[in-house]
C-alpha cells in the first residue's frame, strides 16, 4: 500500500489515508502500479476530475448524454417524499 501511495503521489493524486508514500520504491514496480492505475478509472482525474468551470461541466455533461446510458438504473421504487421535509422545515 506504500508503493501505492507512492505511485499516486507521484502522479499528483491523494495517497491511500494512513499509508505513508514508500521511501524506495523501484521503477518497475512504480511502472506497474502506474499502468494499473491509468487504466482503472481513478476517482479526480479526467473528466471526473472536479471542476467549477461552467463551459467544462456543460462540456462534460453534453458528452454523457450522447453517450447515453448503457445499463439503466435500478433506482427507488418508493423514494421518500419531500414534502414532508418541507413541512418539518416550515413547522
């Protein structure tokens, strides 16, 4: 886990909480790490990297609609209801 820590610190990202970033980490097991984490979807980078931008979050959201949905979401079948929440507030 502190090769990891390493890795992703290396890479700009937050390292594991609780691990402390390895000292001596080789460059081929830095290399493998790095492989693995560049094709796992890394929360923070990339297009989910979080931004205040309006353009790159209206960039971002017209591309998710065209690409649409490719399993649908199972969802809520009996969401609570806000107006109850509402009412407390107002009460």
């Amino acid at each position: 886990m502190q090769n990891i820590s390493a890795v992703l610190e290396q890479m700009g990202l937050q390292r594991i909480s609780g691990y402390m970033p390895a000292k001596n980490i080789g460059a081929g097991v830095a290399q493998r790490i790095r492989k693995v984490l560049v094709n796992k979807v890394t929360p923070g980078t990339g297009e989910s990297a979080p931004t205040s931008d309006h353009m790159t979050l209206i960039s971002r959201a017209t591309k998710l609609q065209k690409r649409g949905l490719k399993i649908e979401p199972s969802g809520n079948l009996n969401p609570p209801s806000l107006c109850r929440c509402i009412r407390r507030l107002v009460d």
